[in-house]
C-alpha cells in the first residue's frame, strides 16, 4: 500500500497529532485550493488533506450501523512490549488530551492472541494499535 489518505478539518492539529505518534511531514502540496501532505514513519504513510468546510465526521466507532471505513490499524508488536505502557507515554507527552475508545485488552483472532487498543484523532477517526503477544498452545 502506498499511503492511507485522511480528510481533516485542521490540517496543522493532525499533524501534530500524527506526529506525536511518529510521522514526519515527507512532502506538502495542494489538491485543489486546499492544504495536503504526505507524512511519512516507521508506521507507515499517510496523506492529510484539509476540508475546507468540513462536517463533523460519523462516529465508526460508537455507530454500530455505520458502513464504511471503520480504522486504520497499525502494527506496534516491534515498538513496544506493553500497549498501557505506550499509552501512558503517549499521553503523558501528548500536547493536548488523547481520547481513548477503547482501553488495552487481549483478543483472540484465530490462533493468535494480541493486545488490541483504540484511540480517536483529533477529528474523532478510530486508530486501532495492535501488537502480537503470541499464539494460543
């Protein structure tokens, strides 16, 4: 996958925001009239554009009839042992609250357990972290 575009309202509070989780701006441009860029991290790629005149987002996490895009869901098995240790840094060193949707919890998917979290970002998008903590006996 090359990159996940995102559609914000505040393109300078995502980037922050993302940057927080590790991103760095890689290019910034145009599209149309309004303010985009590629940030780039050890997560992935993803594109920031800013809405203009933006409608409040629909809530994917808390809607259980909404169809659509649900997450985006990034891998943190090689960065961290503990996913309520991150968190805990992660909003110790934030600039601003970090809202959390779901609390770090185990879930079995097939034969592998993992430690599964979600937060929203700054425009109330889902983020799920996930990290492999091995595989059922």
């Amino acid at each position: 996958m090359h990159h996940v575009s995102i559609r914000t309202a505040d393109i300078h509070r995502a980037i922050a925001f993302y940057g927080h989780l590790g991103f760095a701006i890689e290019t910034q441009f145009t599209t149309g009239a309004t303010l985009a860029c590629w940030l780039k991290g050890d997560l992935g790629r993803l594109e920031l554009i800013q809405i203009p005149q933006p409608n409040p987002a629909p809530d994917a996490f808390g809607d259980e009839h909404y169809v659509g895009y649900y997450h985006l869901s990034f891998d943190l098995t090689e960065i961290t042992p503990n996913l309520l240790e991150w968190l805990a840094e992660l909003q110790r060193s934030a600039p601003e609250p970090i809202q959390v949707l779901l609390p770090p919890q185990q879930q079995m998917i097939g034969d592998r357990i993992y430690e599964v979290m979600f937060l929203a970002d700054g425009d109330g998008l889902p983020l799920e972290f996930i990290r492999l903590q091995g595989e059922r006996a």
